[in-house]
C-alpha cells in the first residue's frame, strides 16, 4: 500500500513530484535568479494544490475487502485507504494536514507572488535610482538592500526544495 506518512519534499509536488533544479528556473546566485527560482517553486505548489482532493478530509468506514476506512475528500474521491484504526494519522499530524490543505495553499501562493512582483516592481524602480549621485541615492541604496533581504527570506522558506542555493542567505 502507498505510504502518504512516508512522502516528503523529495516525493510530492506537481504531478506527484517536486521539480528537479533542473527543470526549475533561476541558477545563479543573483536577486533575479532568486525570484526566477521562487516563481518555479510557487508554480510547483500551486499545480499540486490544483491537483488535490479539496478539504474537508473525513475518515469514512469500509464494510469488507483489506482496508478498513478510507479518507474521503470533499467530492467523496478516496485520498487514502487504512488497514485499521492503528495505521491513521496522530491528532497532531492530520490537523497539519488541514491546516494546509489546497485552498491554503493557494491562498500562500497569491501572497508569495503578490510580494514578489511588488518586490520586482521596487527593485526595478530603485536599481535606476541607485545608480544615480543626488541626495536620495544613499535612501534607495538602503531600501534597495531591505527588499534584496525580504526575497532572501522568502527564498529561505524553499531551502529544502531542489535547486535552492547556498549563496542566496548572504
């Protein structure tokens, strides 16, 4: 039987996996390859919330056959099938589970990419302003370096994910 409980950020993902670096953009070290890289990450986790079977969860019992009850979605589809009461989640585990379910998710995803394009908007604006020798270009420095900082903690939530670089939390 397929193992849910044994999945992990190297198992799940759109269609069933997580990219490999390979397939996801951004490999460099610099800002730009970051949120090129984080948009790949966010597209991962937007298609698999899209994949999944909408909450609320229910364990429904089976009458005959091996598995004993089956975790129903939503639409009645089945998410998962248990030998016995023995082989379910803990508490801690399934309220995780519904605390980031597929409207979460998607709803984590909107405001990670409404950050990043006002962050792209705001790097954009200030690179020209940076660049420039009159009295606000001290300011657009800083301000500069603050929204560099905020899509290096953005990125720093996908360090596990392939593809994450080591060089970005500099």
């Amino acid at each position: 039987m397929f193992d849910l409980l044994r999945w992990d950020t190297a198992g799940v993902g759109a269609g069933g996996r997580v990219a490999e670096s390979s397939e996801l953009r951004g490999r460099g070290d610099t800002v730009e390859d970051m949120i090129a890289w984080l948009n790949g990450v966010l597209d991962q986790r937007e298609g698999t919330a899209r994949e999944a079977t909408e909450c609320p969860w229910m364990w429904k019992p089976l009458p005959g056959g091996k598995a004993k009850l089956a975790l129903v979605g939503a639409d009645e589809q089945i998410v998962l099938l248990a030998a016995s009461a023995d082989s379910l989640p803990s508490a801690h585990d399934a309220s995780h589970i519904a605390l980031n379910g597929p409207a979460q998710i998607l709803a984590d995803v909107a405001a990670d990419r409404a950050i990043l394009g006002a962050l792209t908007a705001a790097l954009d604006e200030h690179d020209g302003q940076s660049r420039a020798w009159d009295s606000d270009s001290e300011r657009a420095r800083t301000e500069t370096v603050t929204l560099k900082q905020v899509v290096r903690v953005l990125a720093a939530k996908y360090a596990t994910w392939p593809g994450y670089q080591e060089v970005w939390p500099s």
